[in-house]
C-alpha cells in the first residue's frame, strides 16, 4: 500500500487553507448566496474545478469557515472566563475578548452569525451547539454573581443573549482600520456589560 508523501499533504492543506481564505473574503463580500464557486476559485487563484477536490460544495466551505470561526471563538470565551476571577471580572474578560475577538475577526464574524440560515440542518445543529456552548459559558458567570448577591439580573439566558449580542452585532458596522479599535471596543463593551448587571 502507497501512502501520500508528506509534501504532498502539505500542499494538499496549504490549497484547502487558500480555498477557505478566498471563501471568506467572497462570502464576506458578496454574501454565500451571491457567490459562485467560481468566484472562489479565482481569489484562491485555481480553476473552479479544483475546488471539488478538496470541498465537496460551497456549503461545505461555509460550514468549515462557520466551524473554526464558533470554535475559536469558543475558545477565546473560556480562556478569558477563567482569567477572571470573581463574576463580574468574567463578565467583563469574557465580554471584552469576545468583543476584541469579532472586531478582528469581523469578515469571519459577519458569516458566521449571518450566513447561519445556509447551512444544511445537519451541519446548523452542529453550529447551533457551539454557540449553545458559548452562552452557557455566560450564563454561569451570571448564576454566580446572582449567587454573590452582586448581580441583578432575573431572567439569566435573556441577559446572557444580551451580553454577547453587544459583540456579536459590532460586525454588522465595524470598519477595520477605522478610528475605533478593537481594544477601544473591549473595554466599551465590557464596561457595558457591567452596568447591565451589577446590582445598584
């Protein structure tokens, strides 16, 4: 039995790695929708038949996009939940890097929270997990400070959902390179996110 030559394999997950490049900056321009496998093709600079020996469909180039974009963000969220060590400093850590995270991240952002609806319903369940995933890890840090008597907050998954939204949404208007920087938009948001549930 053969087996593929190391280089090959790099070159074969260097090409995936350009194809979901190009797929990001398509879909971030033109919408899933829009696009056409061509268009991808021609930023990662293939023919539009090369795309199908590394992704079976466009949708399958949507959904690993959508798939690393919830896992890294996932990631971002526990990493700084557990730097905190109260529940309002994993309030506001958690508040801030997810916010820091989709402000530099924000063509992958703008797909993956708005281009959920294309996703085959296998692959949207997979996705709705991870940001399921994301949520619970908010509201536990809620649980603890109305646990602390710190925290006013009545309905928990309604607060959490509010909380997250105020990163979640900056990518419908943010502009890298802007005047507003991500880290000016952490602590905006994190010091938001303390105002929306401290008890006062």
């Amino acid at each position: 039995m053969t087996t593929e030559a190391p280089s090959a394999r790099a070159r074969s997950a260097a090409t995936r790695e350009r194809l979901i490049d190009a797929a990001v900056e398509a879909f971030a321009q033109k919408g899933f929708a829009a696009t056409t496998t061509r268009d991808i093709a021609s930023r990662a600079g293939m023919s539009p038949a090369a795309v199908y020996v590394h992704h079976a469909t466009k949708e399958d180039l949507l959904f690993e996009v959508s798939r690393r974009g919830h896992l890294d963000a996932l990631r971002i969220i526990r990493d700084a939940d557990a730097e905190g060590t109260t529940p309002l400093e994993r309030v506001r850590s958690m508040v801030a890097a997810f916010s820091r995270w989709h402000a530099v991240n924000s063509r992958v952002g703008r797909i993956v929270q708005y281009e959920f609806d294309a996703l085959t319903p296998e692959h949207r369940q997979e996705i709705a997990g991870y940001r399921r995933d994301i949520e619970r890890q908010m509201q536990r840090a809620l649980e603890a400070g109305v646990a602390d008597g710190d925290f006013d907050v009545v309905d928990i998954k309604g607060t959490a959902l509010a909380v997250l939204s105020l990163s979640i949404d900056l990518v419908r208007w943010y502009t890298p390179g802007g005047s507003i920087t991500p880290d000016d938009l952490a602590t905006l948001h994190s010091d938001l996110a303390a105002r929306m549930v401290v008890r006062h």
